[in-house]
C-alpha cells in the first residue's frame, strides 16, 4: 500500500476548524501527524486548547499540538478575534471542561521545521488560520519552502470581496506580512480563497441530517454550529454556512476537487487594502519591473466541485 499523506493542521479552532480537522482525522488518504495552533478566530492559548480538546473528542491524543505564535510576524498585538462568528470559547459558546493534555514542548515553528526535514517532500500543512507559524518556520530554516511537500492554506479572496471587508479575507487579513512571505517564498503553495469555499455551502437541511445521525462527531458539531449558522443568516443572505477550513483539507486530501491556475501572488500589507491577494496570470510581459517580477509561482484554486465536497463532508462526518 501506497504511503498515507503524512498533513500537519495549522489551526485557530474554531468552528469550522473543528469540522476540518474530524474530516481529516475520517479521511483514509491521510495521516494527520500534528497541530500546529494560532490566533485567528480565538486568541493563540485559547486555539491551543480547543484543539488538544478536539483531539480528546475524537479519542486521538496520540496526536500531537505544538503552540503557535501569539503575536504576528512583525509582533503586532492588536489581534482581530472572531467570537462574533464562533462564540468566546471558539467553539459555539457550549463551555467544554478544559482538555487533560498539554501541547508538546516544541514551538509550532521548531515541529513544522523539524517534521519537514525528518520527511522532505512528504509532509503536507493545511494552514486554516493566519500564516503567521509557516512565514516564522520559512524565516527560520532555509530549507524548510524546499523541504516541504505543499502548503495548502485556506486564504485570499481572488477577484472577489473579502469577508473581513470588501479587500480582504481574514486569514490574509490577521497577518498580511507573513502571507506575503509565504506567497513568496518558493514553496508549492495552493491557495483556497473565498472565490472557491464560498461556493460550498453546508445548509440547514444538511444539518438536520446531521443532527439526526448517531456519529459522534455529528452529535458534537451539532452542538457547536448553531452560533456559526445565526452569524450567516445575519452576514450573508445564503441559507447555511460556508464550509472554508473543511473545503481546503479535502483540497490536499482530494487535489481532483479543484482545478487552479498558477502565477504570482503578492499580498497588500498597507493601506485601506490592507490583506488584498493580488494574483498576476503571467498574461502580459510588463515593460518595467513590476513587485510581482522574478518572484515564484503558486497555485490558486479557481473551480470546485462543491456538491462533491459537501457529500464527502457529509458522509465522512457521519461515519464513527
Ligand atoms: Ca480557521
């Protein structure tokens, strides 16, 4: 039997985290070999918990957490959180007990570097939250964009609004800088932005079977989803919830799910624009050198085929 995708979560669980990562942890094609926490829908010590939580939840304390960095890449501070979305505890306000485990005494950045090169060209990481962890492990080990395998991170809204506001998405948005470098930095990266998960909607009927299914992580999501559901039907005029963080592991699980184009991305780090990807198709030769010159290519997804996405989301989530 073919090796398992070996895939280390980057996560700021988080309602549609906790989604994302039960998936992964039901998906056959991989093996989820790490945590990696961040601030992004919660603060960074709050992501740490929720998912050695998670983790407790789907009996998988086996796998390991490694905390992530509190401040962004140029230690800024005024951090956005997200409780508005997923509730102050991150997950749908349900005030779980604390988890009994404790994260691994590497930060996220030494276990990214370290399980990169322990497994060059093999490890793939999920980034679900701002890419603060992947920018600090690119600075820090040289060959850390060649060592690992891909960078599929959920973020950027490609020639369509934002959703922190009509620029920016808010994964790019919490640390501009690092995804700046992260686009930039040589690495197979594969970007799924809103352009993509905002056409996979997980809706009210969906839920109700859900809620009719006896799988532990049905019952459990069931939960949790009723805040990230009353925050779209006062946000968006769609009838359910968007599915971003469980879109982009299928993404690295499934790469048949999408299609992308490849080109240059650079992320706006200023201004009232603050958190835009600008996406350059190569189409034209610009006389002069341009910000987007000489620098590497990335994917960016494009297409989905979204029913096939919610069913495997379905299926998977209601199987244990
Ligand atoms: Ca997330």
């Amino acid at each position: 039997m073919a090796e398992l995708k070996k895939i280390i979560i980057d996560t700021d669980p988080g309602i549609d985290d906790a989604m994302a990562i039960f998936l992964a942890l039901e998906s056959p094609e991989v093996e989820v070999i790490g945590l990696t926490t961040i601030y992004g829908n919660v603060y960074t010590t709050l992501a740490t918990r929720n998912a050695l939580h998670l983790l407790e939840i789907a009996g998988r304390t086996d796998i390991p957490v490694a905390e992530g960095s509190h401040v962004t890449i140029t230690k800024g501070t005024k951090l956005r959180i997200a409780d508005f979305v997923h509730g102050t505890d991150g997950l749908g306000n349900q005030n779980f007990p604390p988890p009994k485990g404790k994260p691994i005494e590497q930060s996220a950045t030494e276990f990214l570097t370290e399980q990169a090169s322990l497994y060059p060209g093999q490890v793939t990481v999920v980034a679900l939250g701002p890419l603060t962890n992947i920018a600090l492990a690119i600075q820090s080990d040289p060959a850390f964009a060649k060592n690992i395998g891909q960078i599929v991170l959920l973020g950027g809204a490609f020639a369509v609004n934002g959703n922190v506001n009509p620029a920016a998405e808010a994964n790019i948005f919490g640390d501009p800088d690092a995804a700046d470098i992260v686009f930039t930095s040589g690495a197979d990266v594969l970007a799924v932005g809103l352009n993509i998960t905002h056409q996979v909607v997980l809706t009210d009927c969906d839920r109700d079977k859900l809620a009719q299914s006896n799988g532990k992580f049905a019952q459990y999501l069931c939960k949790i989803l009723d805040v990230y559901f009353g925050y779209h039907h006062d946000a968006y005029s769609t009838k359910g919830v968007y599915l971003h963080d469980p879109t982009t592991v299928l993404a690295a699980v499934d790469p048949s799910l999408i299609t992308c184009v490849e080109g240059v991305v650079r992320v706006q780090t200023i201004g009232i624009t603050r958190g835009l990807t600008l996406f350059y198709n190569k189409q034209k030769r610009f006389g002069e050198v341009t910000e987007w010159s000489d620098k590497p290519s990335v994917k960016v997804a494009v297409t989905v085929d979204a029913p096939a996405v919610v069913k495997l989301v379905m299926e998977r989530l209601m199987k244990s």
